[in-house]
C-alpha cells in the first residue's frame, strides 16, 4: 500500500560521458552578460593555405600566350557568430509537500543532469542543420562507414584542423561495427581514424533532422561534422532566488526554476550526411 511506502532520495544519475559538454569541447565558464547574449569572431583557419610553383623553375615555356606574372592569392577573413541557447528545468509542488529548499535542490538537480541534452538539442536544430552542406548522395542514405568518410573528406578540404563529428547517441553502436572511432586513454576523448573528436548526443538522438530541420526518414540518422566546438557557460541562475516569492497563493503551489546559458561555437564548415541504421 502506498501509504506504507517509506520516502527515500531519489536514484542519481549522471550525462552521457562523450555529450557535448565532454572532452571535445573547450568549455569556458564565463560571468560576462555580453559573452552570453551571443559572439562575433573573425574566422580563423577557413582560408586556403596555397602553394607557390615559381615559373622560373618551370621546364615549360610560357609561350606567346602567356597570361602574364602569376601572382600569389590573399583571402579576405569571413565573420561569423554563435547565439545563446537558454536551458532550465522548474520544480513544481504544493506547498505542503516541499519547502523552498526543497524545491531549488530538485530543480538544480534535474538542470545538472539533463542540461547537455538541451544544449545539444539547441545547437543541432539552431545551428547545425540550419548551416549545413548535405553531402548525401543522389541515391540517397549511405551506411555509416561511408558517411564518417565523406565528412571527413569534407571537414579535410575545408578545414584541414582536427573537427568534431555530431553523432546521434541511437547511432553510436554502429560506430563500433567498423571501427570508426577508439577511445583515448589519456584524455577519454572518442577520436576517428583521421583523428577528429566524435560526440554522441542525447540531444542529437532526440532532434534527429536533417538540414532546414526536416525529419529523417524511417530507418535513418544524420550526421555532421564541424570545426573545433568552443563553448561559453554562464553561472546557474535561481528563479526566484526567495521563498516567498515562489508561492502562488492563489493554487498554494510553488515553482522554482534554474536555468543557465550556453554559447557554442563552431567555425569555418557544417557538412551532414544521412546514413542508413536499419538494413
């Protein structure tokens, strides 16, 4: 009988260990309201690095057409910027069940444990899938293998640095199929064959869309791939940070809610790819 049950703490839990609030991201804790209302940057590592083939040493004649001296290209640095994403979790209860403390402790909980979720959600729909180049060939879904490597083909061309592939966590097992990532022993980090960093998200699995946000079809999954990933976290905040202010009289209910915001930046490429989960 429910009456005879006797009241215990609740079971604990902890993020997945390679979520974007892992090793694969710089994250920064930051107290400056104008870091956190979003942040513009110059680009840095998205120009070519070309190679200069001197003439002069050339075995072939430049003959009568010649176009004139090669000159060598200058590339002009493209802005670019990140928003904040906002994540909170609000405790609710009547005033007889719970007292402020209560209340705030359950609501900060619940933030710790599924904040990277959110974030993640909120930097795959608002950024991801809305800058992506979908690489995803005319015939349609590729498998995994396939699709790790024409990301990283992508990310190489472009970038030519370490990235970071987006993973949905209801993917991650047919990673380990093909032996397209290990784990670091030293840093714990989940790294390809070419090296970039794989995070494997709740909050990916969750969103599961394609570029302009359109759904995967049945029996598929995206994937992306992006520069490094730099993120700014803000301190938690508390509302309302009193007791009395959390009680409506008029319900004798009272809420509590914590949130805290993000800025996650990424630079230069978003490249994706939809690849087939089920046979």
């Amino acid at each position: 009988m429910a009456g005879m049950r006797k009241y215990v703490e609740p079971i604990p839990g902890e993020p997945l260990p390679h979520g974007i609030l892992g090793a694969c991201t710089d994250i920064r804790d930051v107290d400056d309201v104008h870091e956190l209302l979003g942040i513009e940057w110059l680009a840095l590592g998205c120009c070519p690095v070309n190679v200069w083939r001197d003439p002069c040493l050339s075995d072939e004649s430049p003959g009568e057409e010649s176009p004139g001296p090669l000159q060598k290209e200058f590339c002009r640095p493209t802005s670019e910027h990140a928003d904040p994403i906002t994540v909170y979790s609000g405790a609710e209860c009547s005033t007889m069940g719970w007292s402020y403390a209560e209340a705030r402790a359950h609501a900060e909980a619940s933030l710790a444990l599924g904040e990277q979720e959110a974030v993640e959600a909120g930097f795959w729909s608002d950024h991801l899938a809305m800058n992506a180049t979908d690489l995803t060939p005319d015939g349609g879904p590729v498998n995994i293998a396939q699709g790790v490597a024409a990301l990283e083909g992508c990310l190489a061309e472009q970038y030519g640095g370490r990235g970071v592939l987006h993973v949905p966590a209801g993917v991650a097992a047919l990673l380990g199929c093909c032996n397209l990532v290990r784990e670091d022993p030293a840093s714990g980090n989940l790294t390809t064959l070419a090296g970039n960093c794989a995070i494997i998200g709740a909050g990916y699995s969750a969103m599961n869309t394609g570029p302009g946000n359109l759904p995967a079809e049945p029996g598929t999954a995206w994937l992306y791939i992006t520069g490094p990933v730099a993120i700014r976290r803000g301190p938690t905040m508390t509302i309302p940070d009193r007791p009395g202010a959390s009680v409506n009289t008029r319900t004798n209910d009272r809420r509590v809610l914590v949130e805290r915001t993000y800025v996650v930046a990424t630079t230069c490429v978003v490249c994706a790819i939809q690849v087939v989960t089920c046979p």
